[in-house]
C-alpha cells in the first residue's frame, strides 16, 4: 500500500491507509449440505446464490466448492489457505460479487490470490476476469493442468468500498478455474 502525504500549515505528517477487508477471503464459510471434499456446484447442495459467506454468485451452476481430495486427482497442488477453495466453470453468464470495504480514497492497494485450473473438456482459449470497480485484469490460461500459482493485480481506490467480480470466459473446451486465499498487502 502506498502512502499519502498531506500538509497543512499546522501540521506535517504522513497517513498510512487502511487495510482493505474482503469477506470470506479463502471460501471456507459455505452453506450445509456440502460434503467437505467433492467439487459440484452449489445447485448440487440445495444452496442460494449468497452459499458462500459474503460472496453472491449469479447462478448456482458452474460456481462451487472444491476439497482437497478432489483436487488431488487433477494435480494441481494443495489448496493454499483452509480446506475449501471456489470452483468456477467458464461462461458468459456466471460470476460472484463481493465488495472490498475499509480503503482509502485515492490509495494504491495490490490484490494477492492463488490461481489453479484443470481441464474438464479439451480446449483452450480460457481466461480468467478479475473485475475491480468495472476495471478489467485478465489472467489467459495457457496450460490445461495450472498448478496453484500466486497471482496479483494493484488498484487505485477511488472510494472507501469496491466491487470484486471474478469471471471464466472460454472460447472452447472447459478449463476449470479454482481460486484461493485472497489477500492484500
């Protein structure tokens, strides 16, 4: 996070901002019904668009959980923070929302997360939205099989709240996205 320096003629100083806060960062509050380890979508368990704490998917198909045990068979790593991470199928349609609160206007933050994918049908052409404040970041996916990886993306706070949309968009196949532990420094 940068700083920003202000004056006034009575006094000097510098201001640190704010740490941004991100409700359920790393997917691990979840509505019931999920068994803890198979990756289905939220439909599969009875559950709302609003089945993860703090994020609204606009469709209960393509979004859901993922446990490690799934994941071990798609070689793709150990799940970075927790238990759970967030599956998402590419489509033109589907997202989950969630606003990052406690930011100072006007203040540059950096958006860390783990990234990872597994091929589902053959293709290519995946690529991963991250969409802050209608700000588009893509992230193309080039490998069929995405160990987790660390990703980042730095925004200029023009509030003190704003909008986190995550996306697949895919032109063919079915590169399926599973994302983690978002954090900020």
């Amino acid at each position: 996070m940068g700083s920003v320096i202000w004056f006034n003629p009575y006094n000097f100083g510098v201001m640190t901002p704010s740490t941004p806060v991100l409700s359920n960062p790393s997917f691990e509050t979840i509505g019931s019904g999920w068994n803890g380890q198979s990756a289905n979508w939220i439909s599969d368990f009875g559950g709302s668009v609003n089945w993860f704490t703090g994020w609204t998917a606009s469709s209960t198909q393509g979004v859901g959980p993922v446990g490690q045990t799934a994941l071990t068979g798609w070689s793709i790593g150990n799940i970075p923070s927790g238990t759970v991470a967030l599956l998402l199928e590419p489509s033109l349609t589907i997202s989950i929302t969630n606003t990052i609160t406690g930011l100072t206007n006007g203040s540059t933050y950096t958006l860390y997360f783990y990234l990872g994918s597994y091929t589902y049908a053959v293709g290519n052409g995946t690529t991963l939205q991250v969409i802050i404040n209608g700000n588009i970041t893509p992230y193309t996916i080039t490998s069929s099989t995405l160990p987790f990886t660390q990703q980042s993306i730095s925004f200029t706070a023009t509030s003190t709240s704003a909008s986190l949309v995550l996306k697949v968009l895919a032109t063919t196949g079915d590169i399926r996205v599973i994302l983690d532990n978002f954090t900020f420094a």
